[in-house]
C-alpha cells in the first residue's frame, strides 16, 4: 500500500478542513431554520386558537353557498 506524500497529505488535510468549515455552516444554517419553523409553529397556532385565521371580509362557508347559488 502506496503511502501518499506529504503535499498530497497536505492537501487532503486543507479539503478535509474546508468541508469541516461547511458542515458547521450548514449545521447553524440548519438550526436557525429549525428555530424559525417552530416560532412559526407557535404563531399559526396561536392565530388559530384565537381566530384570527378565520376571520376575513368572506368565510369559506359564504364562498361555497354562493358558489352552489350562481
């Protein structure tokens, strides 16, 4: 088995560092989205809960009846 040389360790070393620096960029993008959807989360559910996601100049139930009028 070929033992590589020291520039090419090197190297390999420097590729291996730089997908490290990715990964943990990666990583913190990845929990700040995390974070994010579960603020989200808490705010959909809230609206919900208080109707304010029902609540608009026209209820689906209106949209439907004077679909099935006209």
């Amino acid at each position: 088995m070929a033992v590589p040389k020291l520039a090419e360790k090197r190297k390999i070393v420097d590729q291996v560092s730089e997908l490290l620096v990715q990964c943990q960029e990666v990583q913190s993008m990845y929990r700040s989205k995390l974070h994010a959807l579960s603020e989200l989360k808490q705010s959909m559910l809230q609206k919900a809960f208080s109707g304010e996601l029902t609540a608009g100049p026209v209820s689906l139930n209106d949209a439907l009846k004077e679909e099935l009028v006209t």
